[in-house]
C-alpha cells in the first residue's frame, strides 16, 4: 500500500501565502538573486514598503502555488510564468508600474566584493594607503596573493601606491577574494534587475522592460520613411494610405509652387562677363603740311 507522503504544515502555509499574494497583486515580478547581496534585499524591502511585497521561497514551493492559483484563476500565461522561474529568485508582488519599479532599482546601485571563482567584469584596483590593518600573517598575503606593495607605519600596513590586481576578465581565485574583503575593495556594481514579468496575464520579458526607448523611437521613425519611399515608387494605390498620398503630393506641389511662382529654391547661376570686343586703334590720317598758299589756292 502506498502512503500519502506527508507534506510539512510550514511548507502548506508557505504555498497559501504566495496564493494570496497572487490574488491580491496584479503585477508578479521575478529577480534572481543568486548575485545579489542579501543587504540590498532588506533595503529595498524597506524602500518599498507598502508598495511592494519581496518572497524568497523554495522554487518548488513557488510552482506549487502558481499551479493552485492557475487552476482557481484561469488567468493567461501562468504556465510561462513557471517555466521562467530560476533556481534562486524571489518573487516580488506589486500593483507599482513595471518601468517605475525599474527606475526603484536602478536608482538603487550598490558596489560588493568581488565573489571567488568568478570572472571580474571590471579592472580592480587597491588604492595607495592605510589599509588598517596590524602587521603579521596578513602582510604576506597582500605581498603574496595580490602582489601588493606595502610597508608599515605606525604598527599599520600601507599601500605604498595605487595598484590593479585583476584585469577585466580574469579569474578572482578564493584567496585573492577574501584578501581583497578584507581590504573593503568593493569594486562590482550591483544591481536588482528585473528577469521576468508577468502583468494580469501579459507576459513581459526583460529585453522589453530594458529597451532603449529613444533609440527604438528612432529605428521605428527610420524603417517608416524608408517603407513610405519604397510604397510611393510601386505602381499601385493603397486606400488605407490615402492620407499619406496627399500629403506627398502637398509637399512635392509646394515646392514646386515655390520654384515656379514665388522666391523659392534659388539656385545661383553665375553670369558671364559681356565680351567686349577689342577695336582695332584707328590709324591716324596722314596729316599733309599746308602753308599759307594752300589755304588760298
């Protein structure tokens, strides 16, 4: 015989919880959080308070709810939801609009330590100066596993000058990590970004939520004017695009009105010089020597 296997009460509780949450918020958002620092959580939650509900739960406990709430419901989307949950999220439950709660964290930036066994996307660097921290064992692995130049000074370790450890891309082993904890290097931004959305029954993805608004005005405004002067040169009338025919028509008319009849386009024609002819000198006529008696005779 095979027995009912018995579900914890605390397990049960958790999964009516999420229900209710579910009935009571329109707008379900997914974060993952297995990068996050668990600080930057407790100070959103704070931030948000009111206005918007954080619950870290057990993936399968999530699934669970969402399959109680879908079956009640009948609201869209609910399976795409499930199937865009990672393995560390935490669901945030809102009736905030999606793009101000992206401004809410991203406003929000934190800068954490760099994590061990984790490609660094950025140059980090230990600045020159004191470190704080009392000569000993420690002063071998700043020498030693990050290669820092040091010296002591009133019984505290200095750095004597500014110096990259790592290069964007390299490996941060687990020394080099906690070293560079110890030191308060703190050189990886943080972010709550938002993975997935679900809104009432729309599904909105992150790709979406992130677009660059003014660029995607731009290539809409862009692929229309090159559709249009394609359209225009095709041997044939679109009725529904009546109204853009007359006003090409109206512009292309108007600058013709202009050129024809009023200032217009001026187009500069540069004007000749006149030739002149060159005369030839005349020849002076031979002048004939007359005297008294040639006036007379």
């Amino acid at each position: 015989m095979i027995k009912n296997k018995h579900i914890p009460q605390w397990k049960i509780d958790e999964i009516n919880h999420l229900v209710d949450l579910f009935r009571n918020y329109k707008n379900i958002i997914v974060i993952e959080v297995a990068h996050i620092n668990d600080m930057q959580i407790q100070t959103m939650r704070k931030i948000l308070r009111g206005k918007a509900v954080f619950r870290m739960s057990k993936k399968s406990l999530q699934l669970r709810a969402i399959e109680q709430y879908k079956s009640e419901a009948k609201k869209k989307s609910l399976d795409e939801l499930a199937d865009h949950i990672p393995g560390q999220s935490s669901l945030v439950f809102t009736n905030l609009d999606l793009f101000e709660l992206k401004k809410i964290f991203m406003k929000n930036e934190w800068m954490v330590p760099a994590k061990p066994n984790e490609i660094t996307p950025v140059d980090i660097w230990v600045p020159a100066g004191d470190t704080g921290l009392p000569t000993g064992q420690v002063i071998s692995e700043l020498n030693m596993t990050l290669r820092l130049p040091t010296r002591i000074m009133n019984d505290t370790i200095y750095i004597r000058e500014d110096t990259r450890t790592h290069k964007t891309g390299d490996l941060v082993n687990v020394k080099q990590a906690a070293v560079l904890k110890k030191l308060g290097i703190t050189p990886i931004e943080s972010l709550i970004k938002i993975h997935f959305a679900w809104c009432d029954g729309e599904i909105i993805p992150e790709e979406i939520l992130y677009m660059d608004i003014e660029k995607f005005e731009q290539d809409v405004a862009t692929a229309y004017r090159e559709a249009l002067a394609i359209l225009f040169e095709m041997p044939f009338f679109l009725e529904d695009m009546k109204e853009d025919y007359i006003r090409k028509a109206a512009s292309e008319a108007s600058v013709l009105n202009s050129i024809i009849f009023g200032e217009g386009i001026q187009v500069q024609i540069k004007k000749e010089k006149p030739k002149v002819e060159e005369k030839e000198p005349e020849k002076e006529e031979e002048k004939e020597d007359v005297g008294i008696g040639g006036l007379f005779g």
